[in-house]
C-alpha cells in the first residue's frame, strides 16, 4: 500500500511573524528574462493571505467568488517546450477536465480546471528554485531535484497527500480545491523533499511529526520568498498556513495551522499534525534567530542525516550537528537554543 502523508488539519491562534522582519534567498532561477516565456495566471500565494479578506468563501469553484486583484501573471519557467505543463522541476497530470496548454496558461481563472494545474506547475517549480536558491543541487546535494509527478484531482475528495508509489503528489476537490492555495502546495512538496532525502521517512510518529512540521515551515518559507521578490501584496499572518484552503472549516482568521505556536515537548499527542507544531515553531526559532538563508541551508541540509524513523530528540542533534559544521560553534548554539526552548529531550 502506498504511504499516505496529508496536510492534515488542526488550527491554533498565537503570535505573529509579521514582526520578524526576516530577509529571504533569492531564488536560482530570479533573474531568468520573463520575455518569450509562457505566462500563467496564479494566486499570489492564496487570495485570503493577498487581500486579507477573511470572508471570502469558495461558492463551489465560482470565478466571481474571488477579486482579480488576488490573481497575478508570472513566467513559467523550465517547460519543456512540449506544449503542456512538464517541465524540469514538475510534470502534471489532470484526472479533471483537459489537460493545460502552457500556451492558454494565462487566461484561466479559478472556475477552469486547468487553473490547478497551472497553480501545481508554478508552485512546485517555485518551490525547488527555492531550493537550488540555497545551493541545493550545486553547492550542496540536490533535494528531490528532479521532475515531480503531480496529479490534479484523482481521488475526488478534500484531501491531499504525497505517497512514495512513484513518490507521487496528488491534490483533492472538495470546498477549496486543494490545488488553489500555494501553501497547500508547497506542504506536499515538502514531504517530497523529505523522501527523496530518506527514502520512506516518517515511520515513526516523531518522524512523521517532523515530516508535516516541514511541510508547514516550507511552505510559508516559499510563500513569502515568492511575495517579497515580486512585490506580492501581504494581508494576513504568514505564520498562518493555508488560509484560503481552510475558509470551509476553521473560524477566521482562518488558519489550518500555524508554525509560531507555544508547544512544547510535553504537549505531544500522538497526531503527527498536531505535534508538528512543536517541530516548526522550533524552525521558525532558528529562522529569526539566524536569518532565513542560513537556517534554510541547516534545516534541509540537516534532513540528509535523519533516520525513517528519527526521533525529535536524535534529529535536533542532527541539526545542530550540522549547523556547527556548516556555520560554527555560535550558529550551532542558536540551533540549540530553539530545540532547548521547545522541551526537547536530551537538549540542554
């Protein structure tokens, strides 16, 4: 049976990280001329987060549902000039309406199927420029830098997943179809990521804790990324993942999670979703306490080192590990501190 790892949903209500002010990498591929490329028609991250209207609503995939202003035009990069949304980073596949053509990808909206399409394309391809960005696949070992399968709507339900039968994203329908929301998106790509770095990760529930926490942290780290380096407007919370995907079951703010919460180590309850949230916050620590290139760097870097079924306790020594061995002792004890802060065993 293919291993199912969803986004999950559980929804807190804490601080905010619109006070950090943290600086974020360029991505590798920033500076590729827009001019001759195929342009796309995407959400800027998602439309709650660009217009910080809390009450929008999905109307059943209705185009007048959400402003234009929540939309925006970008490059579609890496194509392989076949026509269709296949390229270096990402092919797609739609089990939903026809297939997108890259040539049309610019004038879908929300009520058009191939708008998920473009959205997965874009994102997915946004997430591993991220990536390289930080030097992986150069400077350091690629993470999952290849072309990432993606299937559009195939199961018919509100629900997506990464599953490592042919190490596969699929993303549902149902409310907000899950394609829509770039946070969504990038989540998924995140548990990619991780397989790829430890073929079968999270067989234990510590792991798979780890697992949806970077997801979470990923996403937000991709999103802003993408807003600050096209001048993408911010109306809500980035700390808040998912805010438009979770309008149908969460009270505004809406929010299927956050990645600032107060847990601790104590706090665990078994759901891997829910005690993901002591792993972010721990990220997000290391992120404003050294900036979000360096952290990034650790943090994924790091990953090459855990086990399918590491521990809190053993994949915070990674990670430390790996921060004095990339930055040194201060940066190593910045690290520390995060993970002390979060209660984890055998930290101090």
């Amino acid at each position: 049976m293919p291993r199912r790892t969803s986004r999950g949903r559980t929804a807190a209500v804490i601080a905010s990280l619109t006070l950090l002010g943290l600086a974020v990498p360029a991505a590798a591929d920033a500076s590729q001329p827009a001019s001759g490329l195929p342009q796309g028609r995407v959400f800027m991250v998602n439309p709650v987060q660009s217009t910080g209207d809390q009450t929008l609503v999905d109307a059943k995939d209705s185009a007048g549902a959400v402003p234009d202003s929540a939309y925006a035009s970008v490059a579609l990069r890496n194509l392989d000039g076949g026509g269709g949304l296949s390229g270096r980073w990402a092919y797609i596949r739609s089990e939903t309406g026809a297939p997108a053509a890259a040539a049309d990808a610019g004038r879908y909206n929300r009520a058009d199927d191939q708008f998920e399409q473009v959205m997965a394309y874009f994102w997915v391809n946004e997430a591993q420029e991220y990536l390289q960005g930080l030097g992986f696949g150069s400077e350091l070992p690629g993470a999952n830098n290849r072309a990432q399968p993606v299937r559009i709507n195939q199961w018919g339900a509100d629900n997506s997943f990464f599953t490592d039968k042919k190490a596969e994203i699929r993303f549902g329908k149902g409310g907000v179809d899950d394609a829509e929301d770039a946070e969504v998106i990038v989540h998924e790509y995140g548990h990619a990521v991780h397989n790829a770095q430890v073929p079968g990760f999270g067989t234990s529930p510590e792991a798979g804790a780890i697992g949806e926490a970077f997801g979470d942290y990923l996403a937000v780290s991709v999103g802003e990324h993408a807003a600050a380096v096209r001048g993408w407007p911010r109306g809500t919370d980035p700390a808040c993942v998912a805010d438009w995907d979770s309008v149908g079951y969460s009270a505004a703010p809406h929010c299927l999670r956050r990645i600032d919460g107060t847990k601790v180590y104590a706090d665990r309850t078994g759901e891997v979703h829910a005690d993901g949230e002591i792993w972010s916050r721990a990220l997000l620590d290391i992120r404003t306490a050294l900036g979000a290139r360096t952290a990034d760097r650790i943090i994924v870097n790091a990953q090459f080192g855990f086990a399918p079924d590491t521990s809190f306790r053993d994949a915070a020594l990674t990670t430390i590990a790996t921060a004095r061995s990339m930055y040194g002792t201060g940066a190593a004890d910045a690290v520390r501190t995060a993970f002390k802060d979060r209660q984890i065993p055998g930290i101090a």
